[in-house]
C-alpha cells in the first residue's frame, strides 16, 4: 500500500506529475468534480487544526467524495487510550484513505505499518508536514513558472519548523537553488540538516540573522513563526517570538516580484499591512493546498485500486 | 594487572576506549552468575587505549549490540582454552530492542508496546536514527 510520510517518500517526477494535475484541476475543475463519488476520507486530527483539516475536507468533497473523522483525540477512542495501529485499523474498516495528524513524531509511521488504506500524514509534531511542502511547491511552481534557478530565503523558526525543513530537503532536488537561511542564533537550522541536506548535495546557502541585508536577492521570501508549542521554556520562547516583523518599509529593497509565502497560522511575524502588497502570496498559498491535495488523494486512490486490480 | 585464563567462553576485544561499559550495559551482563571481567584503558598496539570484556560462559551474544556500539570490536570464542572462532562485526542496517528512543516527542513515549527500532543512514560516520521520529541515536 502507497502511503505519504515524508516528502521524500515522492520522487521529484512524482512531485512535478502531482503539481501539473494540481494546475489542470484549477484550470478544469469540472473535469474533476466526480473523480471520488463514493469514495470517503477519514480525517484523523489527534490535534487541533484549522487549515489542514479543511483542506483535505474540501478537496475531498470538491472531488465528489465523503468525509468522516474527528478533529480532537479526545472525541476519539485515543482518549481511552486507544493505539494508533488499533485506530487506524478500525478506520480502514470505513474509509478509502485516511489523512491523519498526530502530537506525536512518528505516529503516521506505526499507522502507515497498520493500514489496509493509503495514509496521508497530516502532521506529526514538528517532524513532517508533507502536504505542506506539496502546497509551498505548487505555490512557488505557480508563481515562479519553475522549481529551479531561484534564490529562497527561509525566516524565523528553522530550528524547530517542520515546514521550513522539508522545504529544504523538496527544493535541494531541484537544480540551481540558493537558500538564505534567516534566523535568531537560538533558532538556526540544525546541523544534522545542514550536513545531510544541503553540504550532501552540494547545495549554496548563506546562514544570516539579518533580513534586510538578505532581502534584495530573494525571490522568494518563506516567512514562519515562532513556534510556542516546539518550546519546552515559556521565557525562550518569549523572547525569541518577536525576531523578525516583516513590515512595508522592510520590502523597500526587495525585487518586484518576490513572492512572500508563509505557511499560516501568523501571529504577528508578518504585519497586515504586508498583505495588499501583490507580493504577498501566502492567502494564494491556502488555495493551492486545497488544489494539491486533491492531486494526492487522486494519486493514492488510483495507486491502490491498480495494486487492487494486480 | 593479570585477569585469569578462561577455559570456555567469549572475549570481546578492541572496543573503543570508553565504551566498555555502556557494552556491558547493553549486552546485560550484570544479569550474568558467571564470571565476567571489564578491562578499561588496556595497552593496544592498534589504539593505543582499548577496552575488553571477559565472559567466562559461552553464551549467545547480540551481534548487532556489539556491531552498534563500535564495529572495530572482535568476538574470540575459547574453546577448552584455546581461540575456536574470531568474528569480526559488521554494523547492522536495523537494531531493535536494547537500545530506546530519548526524544521525548517520540510516539515510542506514549506507546509502551511498540519495538524501539533504528535503522543505519549514514555508514560513515555509524549514525543510527529512529524508524519513527528519525531522532539519531546518541550510543553514549
């Protein structure tokens, strides 16, 4: 069974397939509105989530299919103490394929063993976020006409986001990238990435605590927040939140067509005066999230039922 | 300093200095009757410092625990006193059972009865991670 777990699980040809469905479904959603009639998603949220889970629930029902699931562990068996493996089995009783979010780093793996349906980690703790990465490529493929030849600035958290990393690992397949790795000290990307990520493949990256200096040679600019729930110490993490306020005036130097993108939620890392800039695209990001997912859950589904009818 | 002869059993010879005991952790050779020596900081004309450990049993031993720990580590079987067998390890791809996942994000924490699993992913420099979380395992 073909599952999603970490983004490297997907081969960049798989990746680009993914993406040009993505952009023929935003170009012909009619074709696409009955590709799932019968089918349900089980969305298991064994933590909170706004985006995510509504993502994968619209793309569903925007592919004619059904939803089931919950959106806390404790409206689910979890709260009695339920295994993950005994959960998933019992859902695969009902669903065709499940997008699942867990506190807990690991859990879609101990799922994806379990499965008789395709998982899609939805999240687990600050390891992997797969489709958020699918959504930043989609977004930067959109924007950009490409996934190569571009500089990519990544702010804030890089220590602990999750999103930030797997970016990274997606965009080093991919040739001719330059990242500029923009963080407080405390917050820099760790050095196993560094050393299995980017020195492997023979990436370039600056690593720079200073945004505006870095600002003029991006052409995207990947803002994040600082993270309250990654920190074990409330006082680190209050006096680290407020790094880096992107504002108007710090966009001054920057090229006309950067694209901002951010990964949502924001508390107040990007101020809202940013958002009339045409420049920033992190709303246009949500979009594509939906677009992206529904790619994948055709994928899936369509991988499974020719493994079925092997 | 003289440890005696053994007549049947095993010798693990050129551990890394220093990590003599964290192998005997593992292995759980304080659970043994027998009798069991830990030479720390030996001579060795290879390391200049080398660590040792005498079993005086033949018992069945964890190759992987050992290939894990430092696989420069060579098993000696004695035989009616004499060497019968020198085994040289190799690291396994995938370790399972004597060694647990520390971060604490881990769904290991919260699922008590799943295998503590680690699989090799860097040969070089011996870097083992978990299955689950991919937090590397530190052997010390």
């Amino acid at each position: 069974m073909r599952h999603l777990i970490d983004i490297m699980d997907l081969s960049v040809g798989e990746i680009n397939d993914m993406i040009e469905r993505a952009k023929d479904i935003i170009e012909n959603p009619a074709d696409y509105c009955e590709k799932c009639k019968g089918r349900k998603l089980a969305t298991l949220f064994f933590e909170p989530s706004t985006r995510t889970r509504l993502s994968f629930e619209a793309a569903m029902y925007e592919l004619g299919g059904n939803v089931l699931g919950f959106s806390e562990a404790q409206s689910s068996s979890a709260a009695k103490g339920e295994s993950v493996a005994d959960t998933i089995r019992t859902v695969g009783a009902y669903a065709d394929i499940i997008a699942m979010r867990h506190p807990k780093e690991g859990a879609p793996v101990v799922a994806a063993a379990k499965s008789t349906v395709p998982v899609i980690n939805a999240g687990d703790g600050g390891h992997n976020h797969p489709t958020q990465t699918l959504t930043d490529l989609l977004t930067i493929s959109r924007e950009k006409g490409r996934l190569n030849s571009m500089t990519v600035g990544l702010c804030g958290d890089l220590k602990f986001g999750r999103t930030v990393h797997s970016l990274i690992a997606a965009m080093s397949r991919y040739e001719n990238v330059k990242f500029v790795l923009i963080s407080p000290e405390e917050l820099k990307i760790p050095e196993y990435l560094k050393q299995e990520i980017l020195i492997k493949n023979n990436m370039t990256f600056v690593e720079t605590g200073d945004l505006e200096s870095a600002m003029p040679q991006l052409d995207i600019l990947y803002m994040t927040r600082v993270q309250r729930e990654r920190f074990f110490n409330e006082q680190d993490y209050l006096r680290l939140k407020d790094s880096y306020i992107l504002t108007p005036d710090k966009l001054e130097n920057a090229k006309a067509d950067l694209s901002i993108l951010h990964p949502l939620p924001r508390v107040n890392e990007i101020s809202v005066a940013v958002d009339d800039d045409p420049r920033a695209r992190y709303f246009e990001q949500v979009r594509n999230g939906k677009f992206i997912r529904m790619a994948l859950i055709l994928k899936l589904l369509e991988e499974a039922e020719q493994r079925e009818e092997q | 300093m003289i440890i005696g002869k053994i007549e049947n059993g095993l010798v693990l010879d050129h551990i890394r200095a220093g990590y003599g005991m964290k192998l005997y952790e593992i292995l759980g050779l304080d659970k043994l009757d027998c009798q069991v020596a830990l030479i720390k900081n030996a001579d060795s004309v290879k390391y200049e410092r080398k660590d040792i450990i005498k079993i005086d049993r033949m018992i069945d031993i964890n190759i992987d625990a050992i290939g894990f720990v430092d696989p420069n580590i060579t098993v000696n079987y004695i035989e009616g006193g004499k060497l019968a067998k020198r085994t040289h390890i190799d690291m396994p791809e995938e370790i399972e059972g004597f060694v647990r996942c520390k971060n604490p994000r881990c769904i290991t924490t919260v699922e008590q009865e799943l295998p503590h699993r680690f699989r090799l992913t860097d040969r070089e420099k011996g870097v083992y991670r978990c299955v689950y979380c991919e937090s590397k395992l530190e052997v010390k």
